[in-house]
C-alpha cells in the first residue's frame, strides 16, 4: 500500500504527517516555522523516513498557483521574509524525488471537508479559517477556485460597525479588511487582552459576529456556496455561531430566498467536520491527486 505525505504549512508551525491510501495517520509531527534553512531539512529528512510515493502541500501565501509560470509552487509576498519568493514545491521535488502538489492551506482544508466533511456530497463550499489571520478557501463544481492568483477572503473589505473601539482595524495593508477588523490580533489589540481570555458575554464577541455576518452575506451573494465552514482558534468560542446566522439574516433582509436561509442557518453556517485536521487531511488529497 501506497505511503502519502502530506504537509500543512503554516506561518507559525509546520504539520507533517504520513498517511495510507484509506487515509489512516501512519506517522505525524509538528515543528515550529523557523526559516527555510531551518526547517526544510528536517522536513525533507520526515518525508523520507517515511519513503511517500507523493507529498502534498497546503500552504500559506501567497503562492505562485498557475502550472506555466516558472515560479510555480512559490511562495511570493509573504509578510514572513524569510519565506518571501522560496521556491517550496521545487525544493521539496528535487529532495524527495516524488510527484508534489500545492494549495493554499485554506483551499486544502476546504477541499478536506468537501470530500470528507461538513460539505460532503455538495458541489460548492467556503471554508474560511478565523485565527491569527483570516483565510478562506472556495470549492466551486467540486474544483478549488484559482484565478489570476488565489481568493483572499481575509482581505475583503468590511464596514466599520457602530461603536467599534478600533474603526481603523490592524491589517498593515488594508486597515479595516476582515482580517484587520476580526483576526485574533484585531481582537487582542481592540479589548487589551487574547481572545482566549475573553468571557462568553463579551461584547468582543457580538461585534466579531458582526464582522463575520459580513463575510457570510457577502459569500452567499457573490458565490452561492451550498456550505460556509467556519475554522480556526477565534472560531472555538462556539457561541459565534447562533450570532454570526442571526446577523448575516439581517444583513440579507430576506434578498435571497431558499430552505437553508429561511431555517436560520443551523445547516448553512457550520464549525468544521474534521478540525483539527482539516488541513492536513485536504494536503493528503493533493497528495493522492499529484501521485
């Protein structure tokens, strides 16, 4: 039986992992992102303990996507320099001597969970990951979105909501996109304190609803997807949910009629299925698609 490698790279750790065909966890590991001479060895010297017929990688980015370009499979302007312009799908092709595939980290999750998760058996599907960053990967006809470079969901903007302690938002090249408005930093710096020590009745978290409410009302207008799977650390405070369904009805103002709006969203707007391995799982894939 066939070994897959699968790699989740991500700005702060590296998730590596061997799995079989069936798509069993053979081997695992998990190491902090430091700079490429650093970190590709040791993750060369995994992939071949593990002799993997094929790797695949979901990865943050930006990254290089169209096949014809000489750079394909970079990572490009990346805020993390040490990583900017690094050549990561060559590297890891010249060490390993296998076919490799690459995504974004977030069009892998997504692919994950519309294969094997909370958008299963549905053709189109937004997984967005709520964390350090905001991402968002988007299954249209059962395919990952590329286009001239990738979606950046995170990146969109957004209106400041009334009453917002911090209008102008964190982002350094946008300000008040979704990820400069509703980012775990944004909400760090807004209220003085990690999100993750904040109380359920916060009044961070009805604003950060808000925020999101815009994204999924923005998404359900601009792509119909079937299925919004809301990820990531911010997304563990799982009383968003019920808010974030609440507010993007109100937003829609009953424009868009269907039984998955009409019902309250309880089916629409989902926590992952496969968390924490969303990822990971949807590299597998890439892996078992590039083999």
């Amino acid at each position: 039986m066939k070994t897959y490698g699968a790699l989740e790279a991500g700005g702060t750790k590296m998730v590596l992992a061997a799995l079989d065909e069936t798509g069993r966890f053979l081997a695992r590991k998990s190491l902090p992102t430091r700079t490429p001479e650093e970190t590709m060895p040791e993750m060369i010297a995994f992939f071949r303990e593990q002799d993997v017929s094929a790797l695949g990688i979901g990865s943050f980015g930006p990254l290089q996507l169209n096949p014809a370009a000489p750079d394909y499979g970079a990572i490009t302007a990346t805020p993390k320099l040490a990583w900017r312009n690094y050549p990561l799908l060559r590297r890891f092709e010249e060490a390993l001597g296998v076919p490799v595939g690459i995504d974004t980290d977030v069009n892998a999750a997504a692919m994950a969970e519309a294969a094997l998760g909370a958008a299963r058996g549905l053709d189109n599907c937004l997984y967005v990951t709520v964390g350090t960053g905001v991402g968002g990967g988007l299954v249209i006809a059962g395919k990952p979105v590329h286009g001239l470079i990738h979606p950046e969901i995170g990146h969109i903007p957004v209106r400041p909501e009334p009453g917002d302690p911090m209008p102008e938002g964190v982002c350094p090249s946008h300000g008040s996109c979704l990820e400069g408005m509703a980012s775990g930093p944004s909400i760090g710096r807004r209220w003085g304190c990690p999100a993750q020590e904040l109380p359920p009745d916060h009044p961070a978290w009805a604003l950060e609803a808000a925020y999101l409410a815009q994204l999924c009302a923005t998404a359900l207008l601009a792509f119909s997807p079937e299925k919004i799977i809301l990820g990531g650390g911010v997304m563990q405070q799982t009383a968003l949910f019920p808010l974030i369904r609440a507010k993007t009805a109100a937003l829609l103002n009953g424009y868009l009629v269907h039984p998955a709006i009409q019902s309250g969203m309880e089916d629409l707007i989902v926590p992952p299925a496969l968390s924490p391995d969303s990822g990971i799982l949807g590299s597998w894939l890439i892996a078992k698609e590039s083999a």
